[in-house]
C-alpha cells in the first residue's frame, strides 16, 4: 500500500486502527471512523504575510448503538488507549440514552466505485516557502493596478476511514488547496476565488489579475437607490443561492420535519425551467467524494428537473425512516443535523457573462455577497449585502462602480427569473456553478461605501 | 508540563526566535439535545493538543499538533521557525510587540455544580420534561431542548518567563419550539436562540427553569402562525434583551476590534468604519450610551483571568456617553497604534489556533429607566424580541436583523402580536436614536454567545453581552411588508 511518499498512514494502518475500535465495543452495533491530516494556511493582508499556521490532527468519531438507543462520542488521538476510552464513552452514553424509535439500523455495507483522483502529491507537499513565492506573485501583479492584497492560501491532505461492525470499510485520501484574495485600490475592491484538490489547478496570476482590475474598476463609486434591478450574479453569488436552497430545504431531514420548501412540493414547479440542480460527489468538475460519514457511497441525487422539485438527499437514518436507501450525505457527527448536500452543480446554459451584460439595458453586475442570511425558510427569503466589485449595467455596457446594496429576496423567485444561464462553471463552496443573469432582483438597502 | 514548555522555547530561540509562546489546551464538552421526545444526540468530546505561535526574522508563524511529546514538540517549534522565515519574504517591517509583565499562576472560574458529574438521567430528564409540554400543542411540528457543558484547561508559556494554567466550566440550555401549518412556520425560543450560556455550572442551566417557560414558549410559536405580518414602517423602536446583545454584538464589537481597524481581516470577514481618526471624537450613539469591554465580570463567557498572549483581564471603555473611546487590542495592534500596554483581548479557540483579537464581555451599561416606563412613555412602536436572522456589511454600517416576534405598541401599552419582524438601519444613526435604556427594575442580563466566528482558518469564541431592553427612535421597520408566496400561506 503506498503511503503517498510517507505523508499518510495508510488504509491499512487506519484499518487496524478501526478493527481495533469496533473489536472492544460492546454496544449492538458500532460505527467508527477516523480522519488525519496536516493543513497550513498563509494569510496576507495590506500585502505582506501576517499570519502563517500549520496544524497535524486527527479525529476519532464514535456512534454506538444499544437498542434504539445511539451515543456519541469523539476525540483526536488515534493512540490505541484513547481511542478505547473513546469507544467506552459512546458505549455509556448510550447506555444512559432513551429509546429513539425512529432508529433502524446502522447502513449495510455497499461497494464503492472508484472515484476520480482526490490526492495530488504536489498539492501534500507544498511548502511555507512555496505558498510564500505564490502570495508574492499575487501582490506584484496588485501593486501594479495600484492595488493592495488580502486573502489566505491555504492547503491541506488528510485520509479519512469508516468502518462498522455491520462490515463497512472504506477508505480515502485526498488533497484540497484554497485561494482567495481581497483586493483594496483606494475606494476600489475586488474579490476572486478558487479550489481545487489539486493545487496545480489553482491559477495564481489568473486570481490576482481578476481581482486586481475589479479593485481598479471600482474606485469612487456612486451612490444609487435601492429598488428592483436585473443582475448578473458571477458565480460567487450564484453558490450562495444553490447552498442556501441546499441549507434550508435539499435534506430529507428538513422535509420529515416540515420546514424545508421541498416539503410537499416534490413532482412541482419551484422555479425557472432553465435550473437544474443535482448532487454528484463523483464529478471531478466539483468536490469528489466517493462516501459519506457512514461509509454509504454517493448517489448522483437529482434535485431540481428543469425547475421541478425532484427528490432531497438521505442518510440511512432518514432514509430507514421511509423504507428507502440513504443517497450518502451523511454528515455523520451526532445526528442532529440530518443529510447534506455539499457537490452540487447547476447546469450550465450557453451565454457568456458579456453576452449578459450586453443584453441589459440597466442593471447591476454582482461581484460577490456578504453575510447572507436566512429570513424565511420556507419562503426561501434571505438577506445580504453586495461586496467587493459592484458595477452599474447601462444600455449594454458596464458603466460606473456602485456603493454596496442590502438585498431581501427569495432565492426561489429569484430562480425563477432567470433570464441567461452561463455556459462556463466554477467550483465554488459546496457548488458548481455557471452565471446567471437574473431579472428584477430586490435591492433594499444601501450602505456608504 | 514545565518541561515540555520549558524545551519547546528553548528550541524556538535556538532556532533564531526572537519571541515564541507555547500553549497546550485540554477540551471536554458534553452536549445532550431532545427533538420531539427522543434523544435526538447524547455527544461527548475530548480534544488535546498544543501549539507553538513563534516571531523569527522579524515575522510570525505558527505550528500546532495533537500528540504532545518532547519529540513532537521540539518538530513543531523547528516547523514554526521555518513558517515565520517563509513569512519574511513578505515583510514590510518588523512584527512589534507591547510589552507584559511576566506572570505564573494557576486561575479557575466559578461553578458550584460540575455539569459533567451530574447523572446524564437527570439532565435527559429536564430536557424531556420541556420537550413534552412544547409538543401539547398541536401546531407544535418540532420541539427542541438541549444543553451544553464545555471544560477547559489551558496552559500558557512564553519566553517572556510567563507560566500560566487557566481551567473553566461553560454551561447553558435552552428550548425551542416551532410551529407549522399552511405553508407558514413559526418559531419561538427560550430563553434565547440556542439557548444562554455562562462560565457558570450546572446551576445556570436549572436557573432558566426550562420545564416552565416550555408552555408560553409553545404558545407564542402556534399563535404567531395567525399573526399578521409585521407592518412596513418607520417607528419607535424597543429591543428586548438578547436581541439587543446581538446587535451590539454586531454592529459595536465587532468593529471595535483593532486587528479588523488595520486590515488583517478584509479579505474574510472585513473591515470597520470606526477608523483610528475617529478614537475620541466620533459620536456613535446618544449620550444615554455607554459600552464597556469587561474580561473581569464574573461568569461571562468572555471572562479570563489572562488572555491568550499572556496579558491580564482589564475593563476597557469602549463607548462613552455616546463618543467612540476605545478599541479590544493586542500586543501587536497596540504597538502599533502607539499605545504602552495591550487591553488583552486575544483569544484562540483551542490549541491549533492562533489567538486573534475576540469580543470579551460587550456590555451596554445600565439605564435609568424600568422596561415598564420604555413602553409606558411609547406611543407608536413595536416591541421586538429574540434574533432569528442577523446580517450586516463589511465595515459594520447597514444591518438588518429579522426577530421572532413583535408587539405592537400603542399609547403606552403592548398590543397585538407581529410575525416576521425585521428592522434596518445604519450603525451610527441607529445608536444615536438610542434615548432609553433600562436596568433600574433590574432587567440587565449578561448573556452568552458561544458561536462568534472570526479568521481563517475558522475560529469561534465565546463572548459575552451584558444589556438591557433599550428604545432606539424612528427606525425603519418590516423589510418585507409581504415577502413573495405570503399569498399562499
């Protein structure tokens, strides 16, 4: 078994650490998993590097089931007693627990299809001096729009396994590297971002072009009223959309309990024909991840058909719960926060971001949004700022930077007047996602700068 | 443990440190949450490990791990060096620092009753007794009771020949209960979202009497269902208590915090308008305001004996009779505005984390008014209880906070109930119309939030605000007079 140059344990190494758990529980049934890993993440601000950390650890999940009755219990040391007396704990508090009568069973064991590659050497082994070089670059490229730098580059390796006593094993090692940067030219900001598992697939000129030009473009801008306007969402602000729809309603959870928007929906209109939203923890185009945190494989889960609420996503509690097979999205952890989408993508359609901007008459091109939040869940309302690069759209052209707007707006609605969908996407947060172009967004606020 | 800091400096200077600290943190939580009569999770933690914050060639770097040996230590203090060499590359001067007196000493906050050796029976069984009387009611789809308890242990050192041991004891609860029916969902907490929290023992946790706050809390839910909506308007304001410590959660400790003030937070959570110009002369509110930050009260959440840097707890003025009068500050941002001493607010969240500038205990100083008199001496307001949605720009100027409910008040009395309130403004303006704040019928509570989320990588702390219900003037109400679908419901 290759340890990948020594940086990792091993699936061997992390399966005896496991066999070893499951062999001294004394519950029904136990669940056990293991991750560990090492990240760094420099940070710059004012373009020099300010903080600069790295961080080994390792984390042991237990859930033991007595019964109907679950404990849980984790802790960050793989050494062989602590991982007992991690054991023992799930076991006591189960034992102390009341019945949940909702609890099946544990998943079966389900194989796993190979999944695309998750672990880049290169990526594992970058270096302080190596992440220092490529902030460097990135300020050089600021300084010359004028411009200063803020932003983390960060990166990171861990392998992560499950087991059960009901004869799940899985293992996986994977890569991840992260790079985001502010940019501040006077009056003027910028944003850009990217991730990628492997960190050749992060273009580091690329981010610091992008964002430098938006902090230029955006110098002394002009104050405008709040009201309706058609936007053009990069797909910074489009993730937001997809991850709200998936916080507050894409869990099979949130609908069992009533309060996500799918519930009683399933098989309806939502929003636009033009959106389709799915789950696919297998796609390199987005966040590989071949299990969940119950071992259970991924499903590609259709979410939203050409604007029609499809299904939500499972884990084998929820999905025990309705005599169905979990979808694996489990988010493992103590049980309380249900199934998670985290790899969607929302089809791409065929226009360009200057074809949206060309084809609006007055309009606002949207960087980025801050501090989103949730008003209504079912109604799907949300509230935020714009951030970083927000421009005026006039007769087809983009005209003058604006101060920052508050919207309050239904993502749904919002959906469902969707005017262009981009054809290009990007791997953002827990999606990926092209532009859109959207009519009529509702703008209710402003801010001063 | 002596040893183990003593070797691990001792390798940081022989690496070239100018400066290192070293801190080794012990975590335990416990966390029991009932959803609809079952125990929906029964959770324990454990977490151990250390971290070595270094400044070499005039830089920082930091390295942490979780197996605490001699060995490991010596690595990860070598790893450190090398990160804060790797940081110079990008230096404009050199990192200064305020100077501390050394300290030793071993310091434990207060509790009476240790959560973690009361019988894991009796905590289930007052949740359940809530979770019963919440689902009595039939609107009522989800009830939820829980509790949290956190114990940690922490040890400071550093080459400035400090050794500090700190231990504390978190606990807290709280109950919610959410009502469906139509399309329309409906929720109400107690005695705050997500429940209140303190540096206290399980004494805090059976102080709020769950079990007995569980009818009104249900009642309130499925009556908000038939409410009407909240009115779109401009009225006097009446923030209840744990909505208020949001907002001075948000709009006021957050922008004080200097590391944000100089810019080392812009790309993640942002910047502050309180710029250093603005220090002593900005009106930020009424003269009525006065805002402290205490590390020193007694059971906050934000309360310490020393920081993370080594520097003792102190009561800074943050806001006084309405000018802007201080800043929570660092060794690092305190050099750097030209002050002698730190105000000793950086906290990390455990060992992997570098300490950051954190809220301490917030608090907005008692009034002179009893909450009766507020709404006594208010003709056209509303009354707004307990934050459901928070958000706010980058600099901490124009906010908008949705509650669970609202009252309408009309010629000095509370009246009908609203739903989905919210209500917006700008910082400043908003803290200006502040022109009653009470405390004298003993309404000022100090209350806990243990989820603030600062840096990157992620970082959250447990801060603290003490407040009481106040009345803001002329506020710009219901965002949304009819957010889109309210048709349907």
């Amino acid at each position: 078994m290759s340890d990948k140059n020594g940086k990792l344990l091993g699936q061997d190494r992390l399966s005896e650490v496991l066999k070893r758990a499951l062999s001294v529980s004394k519950a029904d049934q136990t669940q056990v998993s293991v991750g560990i890993g090492q990240s760094s993440l420099t940070r710059f601000a004012g373009s020099v590097i300010h903080q600069n950390v790295s961080e080994r650890n390792a984390g042991v999940a237990v859930r033991a089931i007595i019964g109907k009755k679950i404990g849980f219990a984790t802790g960050n040391s793989i050494e062989e007693g602590e991982v007992r007396r991690t054991v023992e704990k799930a076991v006591e508090l189960a034992t102390h627990a009341e019945d949940n009568p909702d609890f099946v069973s544990l998943p079966e064991p389900k194989p796993i299809p190979l999944a695309p590659q998750t672990f880049f050497e290169r990526t594992a082994e970058l270096s302080p001096e190596d992440r220092a070089l490529s902030v460097e670059k990135l300020v050089k490229i600021a300084a010359k729009e004028g411009a200063e730098a803020a932003g983390s580059f960060s990166v990171g390796y861990q392998e992560h396994a499950v087991a059960s006593s009901l004869g799940i094993m899985a293992y996986n090692s994977r890569t991840r590297s992260h790079l985001t940067t502010v940019m501040t030219a006077d009056t003027g900001f910028g944003y850009a971002n990217r991730l990628a598992a492997d960190v050749a697939k992060i273009p580091v000129e690329e981010v610091a072009q992008e964002a430098a030009e938006r902090a230029a473009k955006s110098r002394n801008p002009i104050s405008i009223e709040p009201g309706e306007y058609d936007v053009v969402l990069t797909p910074y602000c489009v993730e937001e959309l997809v991850s709200f729809l998936s916080w507050t309603g894409f869990s099979a959870l949130a609908v069992q309990e009533g309060r996500s928007f799918m519930a009683g929906k399933l098989g309806q209109k939502v929003c636009g024909e033009n959106i389709t939203i799915w789950d696919d923890g297998f796609d390199p185009r987005g966040n590989v991840d071949p299990f969940d945190a119950e071992g259970v494989p991924k499903q590609r889960v259709d979410l939203i058909v050409n604007g029609v609420a499809k299904t939500v996503v499972y884990d084998s509690f929820t999905a025990k719960k309705e005599g169905k097979e979990s979808t694996g999205h489990s988010t493992g952890g103590s049980g309380t926060h249900g199934p998670f989408a985290w790899n969607m993508f929302l089809a791409p359609g065929n226009a360009t971001v200057d074809e949206m901007i060309a084809s609006t008459e007055r309009g606002l091109l949207v960087t980025r949004f801050n501090y989103t939040n949730i008003i209504h869940p079912l109604l799907t309302v949300f509230t935020g700022m714009t951030r970083d690069g927000t421009f005026l759209i006039e007769r087809g052209k983009v005209t003058k930077p604006v101060k920052n707007l508050r919207f309050t707006e239904s993502v749904l609605e919002a959906l469902s007047n969707v005017e262009m969908v981009g054809k290009e996407l990007s791997l953002q947060g827990a999606a990926t996602v092209p532009a859109l172009k959207v009519k009529n967004f509702r703008f209710t606020g402003v801010t001063e700068f | 443990m002596k040893e183990f800091t003593e070797r691990v400096l001792q390798k940081a200077r022989d690496l070239g440190a100018t400066y290192a600290d070293v801190r080794i943190v012990r975590g335990a939580s416990e966390s029991i949450s009932i959803k609809n009569g079952k125990v929906d999770a029964l959770a324990s933690s454990t977490d151990y490990g250390f971290g070595v914050r270094v400044i070499a060639d005039g830089a920082w770097g930091f390295a942490s791990s979780f197996t605490v040996t001699n060995e490991e230590g010596e690595r990860v203090a070598a790893e450190a060096v090398r990160i804060a060499e790797a940081s110079a590359r990008l230096k404009k001067q050199d990192v200064k620092l305020a100077p501390v007196d050394p300290a030793e000493g071993r310091f434990e906050s207060e509790w009476k009753i240790d959560p973690f050796e009361v019988p894991l029976e009796e905590k289930i069984g007052l949740l359940l007794d809530a979770d019963k009387v919440m689902r009595q009611r039939p609107e009522i789809k989800i009830a939820e009771s829980s509790m949290e308890s956190w114990r940690t242990d922490e040890t400071f050192a550093s080459t400035d020949g400090s050794y500090i041991e700190q231990a504390k004891i978190e606990s807290g609860g709280g109950i919610a209960a959410t009502a469906i029916e139509g399309g329309e969902m409906q929720r109400r907490s107690y005695p705050q979202l997500g429940g209140d929290h303190a540096a206290r023992g399980y004494e805090y946790v059976e102080r709020w009497d769950l079990p007995g706050h569980a009818e009104q809390t249900a009642k309130e839910a499925a009556e908000l269902l038939k409410a009407p909506q909240c009115p779109s308007d401009v009225r006097d304001l009446v923030l209840e208590g744990s909505m208020l410590a949001l907002q001075v959660h948000e709009s006021c400790g957050h922008p004080i915090e200097l590391d944000r003030v100089f810019g080392t937070e812009a790309s993640y959570a942002g910047t502050s308008f309180l710029t250093t110009d603005k220090l002593g002369r900005f009106r930020y509110g009424s003269d009525k305001v006065n805002i402290v930050a205490d590390a020193t009260i007694p059971g906050g959440l934000g309360t310490f004996a020393y920081d993370d840097e080594g520097v003792p707890a102190q009561r800074v003025d943050i806001v006084k009779e309405g000018i802007f009068s201080g800043y929570l500050s660092s060794r690092e941002t305190a050099a750097k505005i030209g002050w002698p001493r730190s105000g000793g607010a950086m906290r990390a969240d455990g060992w992997n984390r570098i300490p950051l500038i954190r809220m301490t205990n917030i608090n907005l100083l008692p009034g002179d008014w009893t909450f009766d008199e507020i709404i006594k001496d208010t003709k056209n307001g509303i009354y707004a209880a307990m934050v459901t949605s928070w958000s706010i720009d980058d600099k901490r100027l124009n906010f908008q906070f949705g509650t669970e409910i609202a009252w309408e008040i009309e010629n000095g009395s509370l009246g009908r109930m609203f739903r989905n309130p919210t209500y917006t403004g700008i910082t400043y303006e908003f803290w200006r119309s502040c022109d009653a704040i009470s405390g004298r019928g003993g309404e000022w509570h100090l209350w806990g939030v243990p989820n603030c989320g600062k840096g990157e990588p992620g970082q959250g702390a447990h801060v603290g605000h003490g407040v009481a219900p106040s009345r803001f003037r002329n506020v710009r109400i219901g965002v949304m007079e009819s957010p889109s679908g309210e048709s349907e419901g």
